[in-house]
C-alpha cells in the first residue's frame, strides 16, 4: 500500500469510533470472528485495547492484522486501525 492510500486511511479512520474491543481474554476465536464481520462489512476498523489485554497494542495489531488478512493502518495510544479491503464480484476478473 502507498503512503497516500495510507495517509487517506488514517484521515478517514479519524471520526470512527472503536468497534471491537480487546480485553483481558487477549485474541480469541469470538474477538476474531466479530473483527472478520466488521472488515468485510465497513473495510475499516478502529480497535480499543484495553490496559488489561494480555499483549501490547502494537502486538496486538500485528496479531489480528495476521489473523485476519488485514494491513495495520496506524495504532495510537490504546487504538489501532485496521483496513482489509473488500472483495467484489469485478475484482475476479
């Protein structure tokens, strides 16, 4: 991705409001799931970590980034955003 798509992202994920939310149970099969339905159906998620998550926020980006397909847009603070772009019926061709 290019520094300007990047940049783009970041500006557009300044108003969202943090959708999903990790806590003390850290990555699990349910965080995951809710996080896969929240990319496919908006391509852009904010994420809150909270102080009690077992891993650090740039961890944790890096880990669900992973698991999910996704690219780490920006992490600030306690958030971090997530973009996984969405697959339409022209992108097969």
């Amino acid at each position: 991705m290019r520094g300007k798509d990047r940049a783009e992202l970041r500006a557009e994920a300044h108003h969202l409001r943090a959708t999903v939310r990790v806590g003390h149970h850290g990555i699990t099969a349910a965080l995951l799931q809710s996080l896969d339905e929240a990319l496919e159906a908006n391509e852009l998620v904010k994420i809150q970590v909270e102080r009690n998550a077992p891993l650090s926020v740039k961890e944790t980006a890096g880990e669900l980034a992973s698991h999910v397909k996704a690219e780490v847009i920006q992490v600030i603070g306690r958030k971090t955003t997530l973009y996984r772009r969405r697959w339409e019926m022209g992108d097969l061709r």
